[in-house]
C-alpha cells in the first residue's frame, strides 16, 4: 500500500470511493489497523472516553493528545493524520495556531481537527495561512455534550439544515481541507457531500458521505461506555478483528454516495 496524501483523498472523493477512517491512539492498533489499509487515522479526543473512563471528551489535554498523537505516528506508515484538538486549546486563533504547530511539527500529525462553528472562521483562515491544514467538524459536537441523552439527529427542520449548509460552505471558503459531519440527517449529509469540494466525512449521518468514520474501539466492541446504536451491528459477526477491519473499509470504500 502506498502513503495516503491529502491529494489522494481528494482523488477518491472525486472517484466516489468512500474514504476510510478509524480512530488509533497508540502505535500497536495504528500499526495494525494501516496495515489492514485504513485511509485515515483520527487521534480522537475520544480516548477521554474509551481509554481513560471519562464520561466524555472534556478531560482530555493538549498534552495527552501530543502524546496518543506521537504513540500513533510511530505505528503508522501510509495512513493520513489527524489529530483532534482538546476543548479550551483554541479558544483563539494565536492559541489554535501554537497549539496546531506542536501537533504538526513535534508528534507527526498532517492535519488538526477543529469542532467548529462559524466563530471559528478566523481560526480556520490563521492555520491554513501558516500550511496547517484543517478538518472542521460540524453536528453533533462532544466537546459541548455533557451526557449522552444529548445526542440527537441534527438538521431535521428547514432551518437547521439551511443553517448547516450554510456553516459547512463558510468553513469550506475559511480554508478547511476536510470536513467532519456528526448525526446529521442523512439527506443533508448528502447534499453537504455534493456541494462542497472537500471530502466530508460522515459519522451516525448517512451512507452517502465521502467517507466514514468510526471509534475503533466501536467497531471492536469493546468501548468503555457502550457502543452506540448507529453503529453497523452486523460488523459484530465477523469474529476474526482483521477481517472485520477489512470488512469495514470495503464497506464504506462501496457505499460513497453516487
């Protein structure tokens, strides 16, 4: 397998093969899983939840995700990069930017992700200026989730789609490269997915994303609080964790919206 680039991710949205995703936060799984032939590999702020017990992402730090960041980067050898970063490191543009070179520069990331909105504009225009790329994530934001009865479909009325639409291609113009759409309604993921010219990534939002992306631990069924409902329980027959891996890129790689 050769390295992934943002250039060929790009290509596979323009192809219509779902791009694959799934989280790592050390270099054993981020090795494994790239050798199974991941496209992506998110170091989620999740590991607040699946790996220290939290009850969500709010305890996770800069410097426990530079550390999960730099775990994975020693394990990984084709897949992209992206490092989440925790709630309160950029709470500013000058914060966002200090805190984006450590990941980029010191732990191996290509990219940083951003839970956004559209006071995070300039935040965006700042990084990509100074060659930091950007996946924004839109939806469902965990960093603004207390519980998990928080978690309910967006976009369901016409006003909240047209205001998603309306923040995806705000974020599309900012400069972010990729964008992350959480349980949002599946007609809007579509949509958001045909307009934009960057790859959008789905999650609890449909099929017909650009790709998908899913908690590894998820997939394996072994997340510390429980597996959410949207995920595919069929994965759960495939008892061998390789094929079930494999399972899951072939899937998405086939279900990219037309």
């Amino acid at each position: 397998m050769s390295k992934i680039t943002l250039k060929k991710i790009y290509s596979m949205k323009k192809k219509h093969i779902g791009i694959a995703c799934l989280t790592a936060y050390d270099a054993s799984f981020a090795k494994y899983i790239d050798d199974c032939g991941i496209d992506i590999i998110l170091i989620g702020d999740s590991l607040g939840v699946v790996v220290q017990g939290h009850v969500n992402t709010h305890d996770v730090t800069q410097s426990d995700i530079e550390y999960h960041t730099g775990l994975v980067s020693r394990g990984n050898k084709n897949a992209y990069l992206i490092s989440d970063m925790p709630i309160n490191t950029y709470n500013t543009p000058k914060q966002a930017l200090k805190n984006a070179k450590r990941l980029i520069r010191n732990c191996g990331a290509h990219m940083v992700k951003l839970e956004t909105d559209v006071t995070h504009l300039k935040t965006i225009e700042l990084l990509t200026q100074e060659k930091i790329p950007v996946c924004a994530h839109i939806g469902i934001k965990p960093q603004r989730i207390i519980s998990n009865s928080e978690y309910r479909k967006q976009g369901k009325t016409i006003e909240t789609k047209n205001n998603i639409l309306n923040e995806a291609n705000l974020i599309e113009k900012a400069g972010a490269k990729l964008l992350i759409v959480e349980c949002i309604d599946k007609t809007l993921a579509n949509t958001i997915s045909k307009k934009l010219s960057i790859p959008v990534i789905g999650i609890a939002s449909g099929k017909k994303c650009d790709g998908q992306i899913l908690v590894l631990y998820d997939l394996l069924n072994i997340s510390f609080s429980g597996v959410p409902k949207f995920v595919d329980k069929s994965f759960f027959q495939i008892k061998d964790i390789h094929k079930r891996i494999k399972s899951f890129i072939k899937k998405t790689k086939n279900n990219s919206r037309v």
